[in-house]
C-alpha cells in the first residue's frame, strides 16, 4: 500500500526515543515529532523497521 509522503517522513525522519514515564512505555522527544510519529503509526501498521544510520545537522551556509 502506497502512503502520502507526509506519513513516510513522519515516519521515518525523527529524533524521538524511547523512555518510560509512570511505568508506560513512551516516547521522549520534540511534542510535534511525536505527533507525527503517532499518526504514521495509525495510518499503518506496514511499515518495515529501520535504523537510524545518520543525520545532517542544519547549517546555514549549507543550503
């Protein structure tokens, strides 16, 4: 099943860990990243598992 972009990024593109609060498994990190990590997860289940292999920092003289 093909997925609007926004969902794959959400899903794929995201600083978030995870963490316990109160005994429950949560996740930890920016509140809209979450968010957008939570829709993909609703909008499907299909999604193969990855692991995060690298990150460009922003930079403004990198455009």
């Amino acid at each position: 099943m093909r997925h609007h972009p926004l969902i794959t990024v959400a899903r794929y593109c995201h600083n978030l860990k995870q963490g316990k609060r109160e005994g429950k498994q949560v996740l930890l990190g920016d509140p809209i990243e979450v968010a957008l990590f939570e829709l993909a997860q609703i909008a499907s289940t299909a999604y193969p598992e990855h692991t995060h292999i690298a990150e460009i920092p922003f930079d403004t003289d990198r455009k």
